[in-house]
C-alpha cells in the first residue's frame, strides 16, 4: 500500500509503525492484546498487510499507553523509519 491518497493508507500506516514499536519492546502480538484488553484476532488483524482493520482514536491512545510511546509515533512517515525496523 503505498497509495498515501487511499484512505486505507493511514491503517496501513499505523499497523507497520504499531509492529515496530511492539516489537521493540519485546511483546509478541499475544502478549501485547492481552496488555491492551484486546482480542489477539485484532491485534493480528492490524497488523496483517491483508486487511484494513479499523480502530479508533481511543484504541490508538491505549497501544501508546501500553507501549509507552507518543501517539505521534504511530502516525510516523515510513519513508522516515530506518529500514532495518521495517517489520
């Protein structure tokens, strides 16, 4: 998805910043739902590069939380990260 007019686009944004971040700090997908009180299927589902899976304001300030990230973070250009945290 590298169509940044496509409204998908931001989901696909948010979920490859959102695998950074989890796995920077170590936490597998499971452990990370569970962290946040969500489903693991959920948690699968943004991530995956086969759905957009959508989410709302509130959730993305839960995963900040629970990451202890900015929120900004998860709205970070891809062509800004370094490519060796591509997931």
């Amino acid at each position: 998805m590298n169509d940044k007019n496509d409204e998908n686009y931001i989901y696909y944004l948010v979920a490859h910043n959102l695998k950074i971040e989890r796995k920077k700090k170590g936490l597998t997908q499971s452990k990370f739902a569970e962290l946040c009180n969500y489903s693991d299927g959920f948690i699968m589902n943004i991530e995956s590069k086969k759905y957009y899976q959508t989410f709302s304001l509130g959730t993305l300030w839960r995963f900040a939380k629970v990451l202890n990230i900015d929120i900004r973070e998860l709205f970070r250009p891809i062509e800004n990260n370094n490519s060796k945290d591509t997931p």
